[in-house]
C-alpha cells in the first residue's frame, strides 16, 4: 500500500493542475472557499494550476529517482 501514496499524488496533482488551465470557471467556487480572505480570480487559479502541475513533476521525478 506504501507503493501506491506518491504515484496517486502525482494524478492528483496533474488532474487538478490540468483541470485548472482548462476549465477556471468551474474551479472558481472551490477556491473562494479555500482561499477565504481573498477572492478567487481566474489568474488565481491559473497560477495555482501552474503550481500544481509543477508539484507533479517534482513528484514525478522524485519517483523516477527512488526506482
């Protein structure tokens, strides 16, 4: 089951990051909730895309390092 934590996090990470450059609008109401304070933008969001599919790779890269 251990094998299985940081290959799920790689999906994770690349379906959120994928889903948020395509589809922002749809994104929008989870983030205002996430990101209380301040409001949820669509340039937000898309920069936290950006983040979250740059976190899969460094995931990615991490498992190809440990193989």
């Amino acid at each position: 089951m251990n094998y299985f934590v940081l290959p799920i996090a790689v999906q994770l990470c690349l379906t959120f990051g994928v889903a948020g450059l395509l589809w922002p609008e749809k994104l929008v109401e989870v983030f205002d909730v996430l990101m209380f304070p301040w409001p949820a933008t669509h340039k937000t969001i898309r920069a936290n895309a950006i983040g979250a599919i740059l976190m899969s790779v460094l995931l990615f890269l991490a498992l190809v390092a440990r193989r």
